[in-house]
C-alpha cells in the first residue's frame, strides 16, 4: 500500500529522473539492511557526503533545495522515531515543500518519501522496487518491474564484491605480535612453540617458573610428554627456595601476630 494517493502523472520524459531515484533508494535500502539504519548517518550527515553518496543517481533536474529535502526525509529514518511519528513528518515535508521544479521532481521526491518508509518497515529492495513501480504508473509499471530487478541485483553484487574485498583484506592483514612479553606464546602455533621449547631447552623453565598457568599450558601441549616431565621437575626445584623463603616469613608472622576480639595485635619478638 501507498503512502500517497495523489502522485503526478509520470510521463516517458521522466523516465532517467525516476529510474535514477529508484537507483538510488534501493542502494540505501539495501545499505540499511546489510550494515544498520544507523550507518546512514556517515552518508547523510551533510551535503556534501550526501552528493558523493548520490553519484549519477540525480538527474539535473532535482534541484539543490530537492537534494536537501531528499536528505532530510533520509535522516528521518535513523532518529529513532516510531514509525507514526516519522509518517507525519515525511507527509509533512513532502506537502509543505514550495520549491518543486515540477511534477518530474514532485513524483521523484515522493518516491523518495515511499523510500524512506520501506527502511523503517525494514522492506527489502525487490519489494520496495515493486512499490516505487507501482508509483511511476501505467506509462512504465512493466518498464519499472523489469528494470528494478536488475538493478536489484546489480547492488547485490556490488555488496558481495565488497564484503569479499573485506574479507580478503581482514585475511591478509596479520598483526604483528607483542613480543615485550612471554604471553606471545599463547599466540603462536603449537610447532612454534616447540622449536622455541627445544631451542631453549635449557632456559625454558627458568622463563616460565612464574609466569601465567597459560604460557605454561601452552608449552606443555606443544612439546612431548617426557619434555613437559623435565621443565615440571625444573620449575619445581626453582620454585622450592623461593616457597621455603615465603614459608619463614609465613611462620614469623604466625609467631608475633594474633587476633584478639577480632583486633589484629602484633607482639614483639
């Protein structure tokens, strides 16, 4: 169903004007569909990103005040207001624009209004082309259905070109590892691990003996079951002076520090 009853009568020398505009809304219904509505923001937020957005997609015949109105009537559709409220105010700027150059403009900004709507109603591109069709009328309703799903199509692959780039530049970039610290293990692929491990082997516990139990797991199941045997006993006799140590001054505070009614009291030696 239309959201307009009363649309100027579209005539054959429209034609670029309005399969322009339908362009145009199909790619930024698809755009909201595939990235959010509130991507729209960084390609509406001003004129001139609006213009580069646009493209060849405006005929010269939608003014410079029509391209305004039709960014305004856009950015209503990521206020985040509901949906009755948005109608009204799309129904008001549409009836309360002066400046139409013509019945060409009048009906392309109209299709822009329908636009809107269908982004709000999260209306997919083939159904939004079958409305914007219907709003072109009889002079090119079969025209306008055959035509929009080629274009329909056409910003389908261009979305899928350009996730694919994305996709193969997020594959290619590797960052580079942080190797200020032992946690670059845990990065790194178990055979890594292992030739570091073995090139090492002599140092490797005393690296480890207190660093976290995920560096050290990670060693431990990149290396063989007798190599992990000989780094444990390792760490273990690296560790033994240092428990000892913590352990006598465990005691001589058990010694001088007792508790009394729930106060700490700390007697002298």
């Amino acid at each position: 169903m239309l959201f307009f009853n009363d649309l100027p009568a579209a005539k054959p020398e429209y034609e670029q004007t309005l399969f322009g505009m339908a362009r145009f809304i199909l790619r930024t219904i698809e755009l909201a569909r595939r990235e959010g509505i509130l991507s729209l923001e960084g390609y509406f937020c001003d004129v001139d990103t609006f213009n580069k957005f646009v493209g060849r997609d405006f005929t010269d015949k939608i003014t410079k005040r029509g391209r305004v109105l039709a960014m305004n009537l856009i950015q209503l559709s990521y206020t985040g207001l509901e949906k009755s409220d948005v109608e009204k105010m799309v129904f008001y700027l549409i009836s309360t624009f002066k400046n139409f150059s013509g019945d060409e403009e009048k009906l392309a900004l109209m299709m822009v209004a329908e636009g809107v709507l269908s982004i709000i109603g999260d209306c997919n591109p083939y159904h939004a082309g079958m409305k914007l069709s219907s709003m072109i009328g009889d002079a090119f309703y079969d025209r306008g259905i055959n035509v929009f799903r080629p274009v329909y199509e056409e910003i389908e692959a261009e979305y899928e070109k350009a996730a694919a780039e994305k996709n193969l530049l997020k594959a290619m970039y590797v960052p580079d590892p942080d190797f200020s610290d032992l946690k670059v293990l845990c990065s790194l692929d178990e055979v890594t691990v292992q030739k570091i491990v073995e090139e090492n082997l002599d140092s490797i516990a005393k690296a480890v003996a207190f660093a976290d139990d995920e560096i050290q797991q990670k060693i431990f199941t990149s290396v063989s079951p007798e190599t992990v045997l000989k780094i444990k006993k390792e760490i273990e006799e690296l560790k033994k002076p240092v428990l000892e140590s913590q352990e006598k001054i465990l005691n001589s505070l058990r010694a001088k520090v007792r508790n009394v009614s729930g106060n700490t009291v700390v007697f002298d030696a």
